[in-house]
C-alpha cells in the first residue's frame, strides 16, 4: 500500500471542498463486493477503497473504525428499509483517518481485503505521482492486490 506519509501529501495537494471535516468514511457496494470509502476534506477527486468479499467483514471493519475514530458522542445512524433496519456506521472526523489504518483494522481480525485508489476526475490524475504508482492512459486507478499494485480500469461509460 501507500505509504501514509505519501497519502497525506497527495491529499494535501487538492482543493479543500470541507475543510472543516477532514475525513469521511462510509461504505456502499460495487464490483460485486462490498467496499469501505474513504475521503479528506469533502474533494472527492481520490477516492480509497477497502475491498471485502462479504458483507460482515466490511460491516465489522467499519464498526471498529466508527468506534475508534469518530467523535465521542456520534452514535450510528438508522437506516429504515422496508420492514428492516439497521445501523450505519459511516462517520467524518476531524482527524485525518487514512484507509492504512482500516486496512490495519481489517488484518487484525484476519479478513482479506484489496485497497483501491481511484481517480473520480481528472483532476486526482497528477496526485499518483506523488503517490508513487503514476497512471498510464487508460487507468482509473490502482488496487493493491497480494503485495503489489495492479491497474484499475473502468470501461467508458460505466459508473465506479
């Protein structure tokens, strides 16, 4: 992954929509997974996910991470479906949570996982350099999978 002194500069080098909330954390699902997202300060131009094969793995990840990372007095949101509900533990915090320590969360109760970093727009593209995985033509992104990055491609047209 990443280095977090590599992530921080790389955030650092685009706008501050929020600078007020200095990270959010959320989840949704996509790529057939189930994915923890992260973002700093509102720009949702870089964007880092923590891929899970199922949905309890991401769930327990995000639960711990809301418990450790969000503001005392937040407490989970209720999500009203029909005839169901349950807890979301998405938060923002005003501390700068970088998707390494969900990883770290993740590993330590052994749950397999990728990191993806993705460009939303054009806009993020200068900051994998400083990232230190530079994108070719064509690449949304990189996924750090079994050790190493790969290329993250979306075909055109297609939302993330």
């Amino acid at each position: 992954m990443v280095p977090v002194e590599q992530l921080k500069a790389a955030v650092e080098q685009l706008p501050k929509w929020s600078p007020q909330i200095t990270s959010r954390i959320g989840w949704v699902n996509w790529r057939r997974g189930f994915q923890i997202k992260a973002h700093w300060y509102g720009n949702c131009s870089l964007l880092c996910y923590l891929d899970f094969k199922d949905s309890v793995a991401r769930d327990d990840t995000l639960t711990t991470a809301f418990k450790r990372f969000a503001a005392p007095d937040t407490r989970p949101r209720v999500i009203n479906g029909l005839g169901w509900s349950c807890l979301d533990y998405s938060f923002q915090s005003d501390h700068f949570v970088p998707i390494n320590e969900l990883a770290e969360i993740a590993d330590a109760k052994g749950y397999a996982y990728t990191v993806l970093y993705v460009q939303e727009c054009v806009g993020a593209r200068p900051v994998f350099e400083t990232l230190g995985i530079p994108l070719v033509p064509g690449e949304m992104g990189k996924e750090w999978v079994g050790g190493k990055f790969i290329s993250y491609a979306c075909p055109s047209g297609r939302n993330l």
